[in-house]
C-alpha cells in the first residue's frame, strides 16, 4: 500500500478530529453573528470550520475508497469475489 494510503488509514482519527473542530467552529461562529462586535470572528470561524469539516470528509472518502478499492479491481477485472 502506497505510504499516503497508509497515513490515511491509520491515522483516521484526524479526519474525525477536523470534521468534530470544524463543527464546533461553526456553532461557536454562529452564537458570535448574534452579537456586533463578534461578527468579525463569526466569519472567521466559519471559514476555519468549513476547511475543517472539508479537509476530514476528504480524509474520510479516502479511508473509504481505500477499503472498497481492491473489490473494485476484481469486478473490474471480473475476478470473483472473496466472499
């Protein structure tokens, strides 16, 4: 497996730490736009926890394609499953 692939999949806890970051960061943005001078970090925060959410999805679909790569090649090569 390539070392990337690797990274992903054993580090997958990242992906769900971004996602969780990134979520948090959108409620705290949001009780920020309920007050003038927070507006400001509101938007920064939901910007910060957009890339968050957007980088642990990222992470997230590569763990998954990893998984369900090798099944793909067999049909593709119409091998028969291992199941």
């Amino acid at each position: 497996m390539h070392p990337i692939w690797t990274f992903f999949h054993e580090f997958e806890w990242i992906h769900v730490g971004l996602g969780l970051m990134g979520n948090l960061a959108f409620v705290v943005g949001s009780v920020f736009f309920l007050f003038d001078p927070l507006k400001d970090p509101g938007i920064w925060l939901f910007v910060a926890g957009s890339a968050g959410m957007l980088l642990g999805s990222i992470g997230s679909a590569v763990v998954k394609l990893s998984r369900v790569r090798p099944e793909i090649e067999r049909r593709l090569e119409g091998r028969p499953s291992d199941a």
